[in-house]
C-alpha cells in the first residue's frame, strides 16, 4: 500500500484509464510504461505485472497499440526480467561459492585457468567485433558466422530466448520486375528497420537472400515474442521510396520457436523458428507462426516428400496419363489433357494432390513442370506420325511462370516437331488472378506463338470471368461440381448456360469437365457446351494405352449416339 501512496496520482490516473473503455489503447500502454519506471526500484514484481498485462493487450491490439508504445513497453519489461534474472542469478553465485569453500576442493590453479580462457574468450570477442567479415557485406547485419557464436554464448551462459525467422514476401518477384539493385536497396532498407525496431541487445542476422534472424535473449514468453514479432511486420510494412522514385510496399512472413528452457541446440532452435517460418509462408504469407509438436510432424512429411521427389526426377519414376476430349456432335476425340503420376518406390501410384503443395514449396514445380511439358510434347509428336494429331493441354502452375518459360516451351515443341497450337496450357482461376506482371507477360509471349491458353475448374475460385478482359483465354474449362448438378439444378444449368452466352463475346471455347453420365453429356451438349471430358468418355491411361481408346472410336461414337 505505501508504494501506492508515494505514486497515488499515477495509480489514481491508471486505475481510471484502466476502467474506462473509451481508453486510448496507446495511451494506457504509455502510462503503464511510466508507472513501471516508478515502481521498478522500489516495487520490481509489481512493475513486471502491470507491464506483462500492458504486452498482452498490446499483442491482442497491435494496430491500436502502434509500434512506439509498444516497443516501450517491451523494453522496459526486458530490462526488468533481465535485472530479476540477474538477481537471482547472484544467489546462484553466493550459494555456489559457499558451496565451493565449504568443500575446500578448488585450487587456485583452476581459478587462474578460468579467469585466463575467459580473457582469451574476452580477446576473441573484441578481434570479432572489428572484423568485418563476420558481418553481411550488404546490410551490415550480423552474418551466418557471427549468429552461431550469439547461439554459443546463449548456450555458455545457460540462457534463454526467442528467435524470429523473416523473410520477405515475394521478393524474387520484386527482383526480376524491378532488377537486383532495386533489391538490395529493399534488402539494406528493411535491415535498418529491423535494428530500430528490436532492443539494444537482440541481435539483428541476416540468414539468406531475404530471410532474416532475430534473436532476442531473455525472452521465453510467447506473448512478448508474438508482440514484438507483429511490432516488426508493421515496421516493415511502411511504405518507402526508391532512388529511382519508385514506392514499396512489402509485407513479411514470421516463424516462432522459444526456448522455455536454457539453450542447448542453437542449430535446432533456428531449425524450428524456420519451420515456422515455412509454415507462415504456405499457409498465405503475410503470417505469423509459431513452432510446435504439429510443424515438427509436417515438417518431416514435407522433408521426406522433397527427398521422394527429388529421387522421382533422377530415377525418372514420373509418368503422363491421358484423358481424351471429344466435341459435341463427334464421337472422335480431338484433344488429351496430360496428367501427372508418380511411381512410389513401393509400388502405389501417386496422383499431384499427394505431393503438388510441397513441389510448389520446394521450387521443385518448375523442373517438374519443365519436364510435364517435353514429356506431353514427345508423346503428341509421336501420335502426329502415325496420323492421329491430337492436341495435348498440360497444367502449369505458378512455379512455372517466370521470364524464360516462353522459352522452354519453344525448345520444347522445337525439339520433337509439334505445332504451337497443339499444346494447351491450363491454368486455375487463381493462379491467373494473381499473376504478376512477370507472369502475364510469360503467358501472353507464349499465347501470341500460338500455344492455347484454358481455364481450368471454372467456378471453384472466384466464379467470374470479368478478368478475361485481362487476359483473353481460349478455352474455359466448366469445373465437374457444376456438370454434376446440370441435370437437376436449375442454378447449375444458369451457370453454364452464362458461360456459353459468354464464350460467343469473348471467343473461348468451353468444355464440360467431369462427364459420368449419358445424361450429362447429353444436357451439357444442349446447354452449347464445345466439348466434354470425363469418365464416361475415357479414364485417364498410360501413353501405350491410350492407342486402345483411338481404336474404340466406333463404339464411343455408337454410345454418344444413343444418349
């Protein structure tokens, strides 16, 4: 009660801001920080309570808090649990000295030998200081060799702590439409950040081309992380202005991983925040996460896909399925859309939904992808000699999409003599709404060679085609959820039919997906659809069987004459 009476305005003017639900988020932050100031020397624990609710409101309200009440609070917590660790760490000492004279066991010898390896590692420490090749040549901050010794001397001293993992979101992309010098100019700019942002004795690294380090001693508290990670995502995500005039906004993902106990695997710590970190960025960027027992498990089924993955390109254990498209009014099919399997050493066959998401994760989409596409040429070229000429669609994805894909499609059909316009490219309704301009460049350079462009799973997005007027596409593909529905869903038959109404102003073609039944087929062929592909025209087979299928056309055109 007495340390109350010496600061009763204080108490008087926080209890108010306290109650009163009009409050300033910011501004009970502010006073909280001011209080805890007055109450450290006297009354420490008291201070620590009143600054650990002020962080947590804080970390529940970050956009209220802001950044500068925020960090104030944060600091001053710091330096508060700093000072009661070191309190009790002095115990520690006294209770260890009494220890060590009682026993009457420690020579002098040893006591010197102590002092003289802690002088070397003293002498050490300052060489490192001031060599420069222990620090990032771009940003100044820390480098790889600098943060393993931080770790170390966390481990040495028993320590606890938090480490952050950041990376920047889309960076590469700002590389290649903006070019490298304007990226290390993102890069030197977020890095100053970084360091106004944290406290004086975090340390700042920088781990990779756009990924960053912070690690914050002391701090084993997942409220205190989580706040301070979120005052760095707003800190970065101000807007600034380029040399060349140009402004940039980014926006970063974070992973989490707190050592609760003391420090004994740096190597892991850092493993674990960067699972997190992967996390974040798979589950839409932008994000904060924080490691446990569930990222561990993923992480090994991510890491054991990537290794099946990389095995399956050398040991060429992926192999193309194809699924046959006819039009409506011709049993003959004119077209096959390739599709993916893999070859489990086990023997299974396992289709893209087993693997696709960390492919993408992992940059393995692209050669995947590279090689889905010379595969589905050859296969095509090899169909064009003995007379059937099919077209071939094959599904890119994003990964795929950078400025030299134009050119590895040309090589592609050079190479085994197939027409442009007999290889499609099908595209989601995602990755075409957020394409870059990289991206729409690369298919619009590849569009204009000939190769045709299709909408795949029409309707499973954004169920619009307001952003053909962006880029014009020439087939759109209607995904089976609808087909499934047309023949008793008046809503189903109004989607499609809009759809086809569409295709005559924006000249596509549209194809029905996922036709089972005589019934469907014949609905969406008097709905206007273009074509159909489904199991009732074909299952997906294997190249060598699907010459089977070119054999069977007289019964497929008997049975698509009786529906």
């Amino acid at each position: 009660m007495g340390q109350r009476d010496d600061h009763s305005d204080l108490w008087a003017r926080y209890e108010e801001l306290r109650n009163d639900p009009q409050t300033r988020v910011a501004d009970l932050l502010d006073l909280s920080t001011e209080l805890g100031n007055r109450l450290a020397s006297v009354d420490p624990t008291r201070a620590i309570d009143i600054l650990t609710g002020a962080a947590a409101i804080a970390a529940r309200q970050p956009a209220a808090a802001g950044p500068d009440a925020t960090l104030g609070v944060l600091r001053l917590l710091g330096d508060l649990l700093e000072a009661a660790n070191r309190t009790e760490e002095a115990r520690k000492v006294r209770d260890e000295e009494r220890r060590v004279l009682d026993q009457r066991v420690q020579s002098l010898e040893q006591i010197v030998d102590l002092r003289t390896r802690q002088l070397e590692q003293a002498l050490v420490d300052l060489r490192d200081v001031s060599d420069r090749s222990q620090l990032d040549p771009l940003t100044g901050l820390a480098g790889r060799q600098r943060l393993g010794e931080v770790m170390a001397e966390l481990v040495d001293r028993e320590d606890r702590c938090a480490v952050l993992a950041i990376d920047l979101d889309r960076f590469s992309r700002l590389n290649e439409t903006l070019g490298h010098q304007v990226g290390d100019e993102v890069l030197v700019e977020h890095a100053t950040r970084l360091q106004r942002a944290v406290r004086s004795r975090d340390t700042v690294a920088r781990w990779g081309s756009d990924e960053f380090i912070v690690v914050m001693p002391g701090v084993h508290d997942l409220t205190a992380a989580s706040a301070m990670a979120e005052v760095i995502r707003q800190v970065l995500a101000r807007p600034f202005t380029l040399s060349n005039g140009e402004s940039v906004i980014s926006t970063i993902s974070v992973g989490i991983a707190i050592a609760t106990e003391r420090v004994t695997d740096p190597e892991a710590l850092l493993r674990e925040a960067d699972i997190a970190l992967e996390r974040a960025k798979a589950l839409g960027k932008g994000r904060v996460e924080v490691f446990g027992v569930e990222l561990e498990a993923s992480a090994r089924h991510r890491f054991d896909t990537e290794a099946l993955l990389r095995s399956a390109l050398d040991e060429h254990r992926f192999e193309l399925y194809f699924q046959p498209v006819h039009p409506n009014g011709d049993g003959h099919p004119i077209a096959a859309e390739a599709l993916l399997r893999m070859h489990h050493p086990d023997g299974t066959l396992l289709a893209p939904g087993a693997f696709l998401d960390v492919a993408e994760e992992t940059g393995l989409a692209r050669p995947i992808g590279d090689w889905v596409i010379d595969e589905a040429c050859r296969v095509a070229a090899g169909w064009m000699r003995v007379g059937t000429p099919f077209s071939v669609a094959v599904n890119v994805s994003a990964a795929q999409l950078d400025a030299e894909f134009p050119r590895r499609i040309a090589a592609s059909l050079a190479h085994h003599g197939v027409p442009p316009h007999m290889l499609v490219m099908e595209l989601t309704e995602h990755t075409l709404l957020e394409a870059d301009e990289v991206q729409v460049r690369a298919l619009l350079e590849v569009r204009s060679s000939g190769v045709r462009i299709a909408l795949d799973d029409f309707g499973t997005a954004y169920s619009s085609l307001s952003h053909l007027q962006r880029f014009p596409v020439d087939v759109v593909k209607i995904d089976k959820s609808f087909v499934a529905g047309i023949c008793r869903s008046e809503r189903d038959n109004a989607i499609v039919r809009a759809v086809v109404d569409l295709s005559q102003t924006f000249r596509f073609r549209v194809v029905a997906e996922g036709v089972e039944t005589a019934e469907q087929l014949d609905q969406q062929r008097r709905l206007g659809c273009h074509g159909a592909q489904g199991f009732l025209i074909g299952r997906p087979k294997p190249a060598a069987a699907f010459d089977e299928l070119l054999g069977s056309l007289p019964m497929l055109q008997a049975l698509l004459a009786a529906s």
